[in-house]
C-alpha cells in the first residue's frame, strides 16, 4: 500500500526541527524511517507531515562528558555498536545495538528513533532502562530530562509531548569491576525479541553484588525490571547457585505479552533460562574472567 498524501520538510537545524514542531499539525519526525514509513505504508499512521531531521547534523555524535556518555538523537545504531568509545565503556549498549535487525536496519535506524518508536520488543528501550539512561528532550518551550524509566509509558507510548524531540541521550559509565550483558530469543533471522534480557552488574573485591540491574523485553507493555531476581543477587556473594535462584525467580508474577510466537507459559520458560545464562556471562565479564 501507499502512504497518504502529506507535506514533507528537511530542515537543516534543531531550532528549524522546533518551529516546524510547533506550527505544524500532526507531524511526525523522521530519523531512520525503519518504523515509521513501514506503518505509513499499511495506513497505520497517518501524519498530515513528515519532519526530516537527516540534515541536522548538529543531532549525531558520541562523546564522553561528566562520567557518562552523551549520544545524539540521529547517531545511527551501527555506529553505537561500533564505536569505540561506546564498546570499552558501555559494552551493553554496543551488544544490543548490534543485534538489531541486519546491517541495513542498523545503517539507517537512529537511537532517537528507536526509544521514541518505544516498541517493547525493542532492543535499545530494554538496554537503556538497564542502563538507567536519561533520555534529553526539548522543545521551543524548553528542554527537560526523563529517565529511561519514566520514558517509556506503554505499548509504542513514551512521555514526550506533542512538540518535542529527543535531542540526546546520557548514560552514566558504569565502575570498575562492571559486566553487562545482552540476550535475545527470536522466532527467526532479524525478527523481533520473543524475550529478552540487559543485565547491568557490578562486583565488590569479595565478588559480592555491588549493583544489578535486570531488565526483561518482550513481555511487558514496556520494559521492566526483574525486581525479585534483583533483590535476590544484591549484596549477596556471586556463584552458579545463587544465579539459578535469581533466574528462577525472574518469571514470578509475570504474565507475558499476547503473542502468536509463543505461548505466555513457554516466555516464562525461556526468560528463566535467557536470564540465567546472561547473568552468568555479566558476572564472568564483571571479573574479568570474559
């Protein structure tokens, strides 16, 4: 199918991405398009405009700044997994980023896009709530920062207002003695998560948990910590044993999305054994030991 019709605007600013924004009915911002236009086409969305913020260069860039990393709106996911900087400091973010989609989904999908896009088998969403990344919005009104945790709202369902825009994206860099990692199970080649894990994690120098952040994708209206199995490893002395105690838990209480993939009790299963074994590995990784 087609599109319908609609007034298309290719800015070259961020102050021009605002008043068009705020003078124009019904827009939407178009980054990578991976989403967007694939709903356009079904006539699932419908905006009488489209913003094109693929010549604001101003919006793509990775830097370190005040212990965190600073991404732009528009910096694409291949250059996330790739960058340097990203994969010695925050291994997490580059994990998942790399396994979106195939290479040409990452050339052209953007961070910005991702998050705003807020599909909950996503898999940036999921690493950066891990992450306790702050999500940087702004609007001609003025600029404000949400956490990761208040951003995503629901299904496809974030906390930006009608006229503003992701600017960028801060993500605190984790201490020494930190191991991440990041799974996913999926029905087939490049296809979304049927459930996935980010483990953000921390060791003491008696390798007792110092700080854990386990985020389940796939299962919920939005992503969300697995806060037993949290609780469970804190402060604790890390080993196999307490690691299968933890992922076990990480299914209680847990109704997963309606999905035709898979079953609500076979994502319990396969979250239990996805949990166990990316905890393992962020806990190798925290000790060097990967």
């Amino acid at each position: 199918m087609r599109p319908k019709p609609f007034e298309y605007y290719a800015p070259s600013s961020l102050s021009e991405v605002l008043t068009l924004l705020s003078n124009t009915e019904d827009a939407k911002i178009l980054a990578g398009g991976q989403s967007l236009i694939s709903l356009m086409k079904l006539r699932l969305a419908a905006p009488s405009s489209l913003i094109d913020i693929n010549r604001v260069t101003e919006l793509n860039y990775i830097r370190q700044e005040n212990g965190r990393i600073a991404i732009g709106a528009t910096t694409r996911h291949d250059q996330v997994a790739t960058s340097t900087l990203i994969r010695r400091k925050i291994p997490l973010l580059a994990e998942a980023s790399g396994s979106i989609g195939d290479q040409q989904v990452r050339n052209r999908g953007s961070i910005g896009g991702s998050l705003a896009h807020a599909d909950p088998s996503a898999d940036l969403p999921t690493a950066c709530t891990a992450l306790n990344a702050e999500i940087a919005v702004t609007s001609e009104a003025g600029s404000r920062t949400i956490t990761a945790n208040e951003f995503f709202l629901d299904f496809f369902t974030t906390a930006l207002k009608q006229n503003e825009i992701i600017r960028e994206v801060w993500i605190p860099i984790p201490p020494a003695r930190s191991g991440s990692s990041y799974g996913k199970l999926t029905k087939g080649h490049n296809d979304f998560a049927l459930v996935a894990v980010a483990v953000q994690s921390s060791l003491a120098p008696n390798d007792t948990c110092e700080s854990i952040s386990v985020v389940l994708g796939g299962v919920a209206p939005k992503p969300v910590h697995a806060t037993e199995t949290e609780n469970t490893l804190m402060k604790k002395q890390i080993d196999g044993g307490l690691i299968r105690d933890a992922a076990r838990k990480t299914a209680e209480g847990l109704t997963p999305n309606p999905d035709p993939r898979a079953t609500p009790e076979l994502k319990r299963e396969l979250i239990r054994t996805l949990t166990e074994r990316t905890l393992t590995m962020a806990f190798e990784r925290a000790r060097g030991a990967v």
